[in-house]
C-alpha cells in the first residue's frame, strides 16, 4: 500500500515548486521512464497527436500534462 499524502497550497508557484522538487528527487532514468510511460499513455487513447503543437519535427507536445518534469 502507498502513502498518500494530502497537501494544500497557498499558491500556484508553492505547488509546483513542490512538484519540482519531488520529480528532482527521482533517479534520472525513473524520471525517463515516467515520460515514456506518459507518452505511450497519451499515444495509445489518441492525444498524442502533437494537436496545437509548433514543431515541425515529431515531439510530444500536448496542450497540458498532469505532472510537469521541470523547466
């Protein structure tokens, strides 16, 4: 069973420092992994299209993720 932790934000920029620092806490090859896995996921029901995206060459570009993997 995993822990699963409730947190509550005073701001948008506080929740994703957080979200940050918990994908900067991962192994860089887990944080590969996850992307892949979020790709396949995307691909496989149909938004993996590059809908809305500008690059010419083909990229993974969705309009939002549900976690981001820093900047």
């Amino acid at each position: 069973m995993s822990d699963l932790t409730l947190r509550k934000y005073s701001s948008f920029g506080e929740m994703k420092a957080d979200e940050y620092r918990y994908w900067q806490s991962w192994p860089v090859q887990e944080r590969m992994d996850a992307v892949e896995e979020m790709i396949h996921s995307l691909e496989t029901e149909g938004l993996g299209d590059g809908a809305g995206c500008t690059r010419t060459t083909k990229t993974f570009c969705p309009p939002s993720m549900p976690m981001a993997l820093g900047t």
